[in-house]
C-alpha cells in the first residue's frame, strides 16, 4: 500500500530592496524591488514552474508581489496578512549598529522592539500559514520576507520560533521545507535560482 506524502512548502523571500541592501530593517515600509532584483525573480519562476503548486500565498507587500509577479505566480497568487514582514515598530528603517548604539548587545531575536510585533506574535501568524498551506492537499509556494521565513522554518521544525535566528536567508532565494520518514524537516535552504 501507498501513502500519500505529505504536502511540501517552498519559500520565496523577496528580491533585494534599497534597505535589504543597507541593512535597513523593512517590515511594513512598503518597498519595490531594486532593478537588480527582477532578473533573479525571473529565474525563480523558470526555475519552479517545473513544479505543481496546490496554492500559491504572497504578502500584501510589494516587495514580495512583485517578486511573485515576475516569477509568473501573480495570476494565482493569495495574498495573505499573516505572511507580513515582523513588524519592528520603532526600529523600521534602521540598522542593527544604529539600534545596538542605543541598546548594546541587541538583537532583534531577544532583544523585542518597542511599539512593534513581540516573537510570540510573529509565530502565531506562521503557524496560520503552516496550517493552511498542510490542509491544502499538496505543494504551496509562497512569497514573503527573511525573519518571517525563519520563523517559518522554525515552526514547520516544531522548534520555537526563536529557532529561526539559526537560518541565514538572503534575498531572492529560495527553501523548501517538507518531510522524511513523516518528520517535518528542511529539503533545501537559502538556494539561489
């Protein structure tokens, strides 16, 4: 007998923006794509459109639409509110030196952000998404941003969410997490197209 395998998610972050490139934490700043963004965009979607996608989900930010659109996924495309960049609150727009000048030591993972998202409620949101794209009934592709990625990861992992600080992802690439021996785990992480 058979058993069907468990769908998979492959993971999209957005190509590289003017603050990506700075270092600048981005969340609900509302950025295109620097030019030299759409031709890796171009390549992801050669690149998956060998796969079949049940679903595909995209961030309502433009970034990660626009990264989505030129990969030939926007016709399909469901934007979702969970799949938002973390929100960082007073720290939009600035670095960690800038930050860790004011706050020696910090770190987004540990150190939270005033008026901005907590990590309990950044992991709230991508267990919605990770219980969406498992009840689909196959593949899902989805489109969003670098911490909010790895707090994805973490939790497809079953790890908490913290656990994504161990997942360097830059961007315009792309993961795939999926399932061995009917254990959650991570196929393939930070892949260039």
């Amino acid at each position: 007998m058979v058993t069907e395998q468990p769908g998979r998610m492959v993971l999209v972050r957005h190509g590289p923006t003017e603050w990506s490139v700075s270092g600048k934490h981005t969340s609900r700043t509302d950025l295109g794509l620097l030019e030299m963004g759409a031709e890796p965009a171009r390549e992801l979607g050669k690149l998956l459109s060998k796969r079949n996608f049940s679903e595909v989900f995209v961030s309502p930010l433009r970034r990660a639409f626009e990264t989505c659109r030129l990969a030939g996924y926007a016709d399909r495309a469901v934007v979702l509110d969970d799949l938002r960049e973390w929100d960082y609150g007073d720290y939009e727009g600035r670095t960690t030196a800038e930050i860790q000048g004011e706050r020696s030591g910090w770190d987004l993972w540990s150190g939270g952000v005033p008026n901005g998202e907590t990590l309990s409620e950044v992991s709230l949101r991508a267990d919605r998404v990770i219980a969406r794209a498992r009840a689909s009934g196959g593949d899902v592709l989805c489109f969003a941003h670098g911490h909010l990625l790895r707090v994805l990861a973490a939790r497809w992992l079953g790890l908490p969410a913290v656990g994504g600080r161990l997942f360097a992802l830059d961007p315009a690439t792309f993961s795939e997490l999926g399932w061995q021996h009917s254990l959650p785990v991570i196929c393939r992480w930070n892949q260039p197209p």
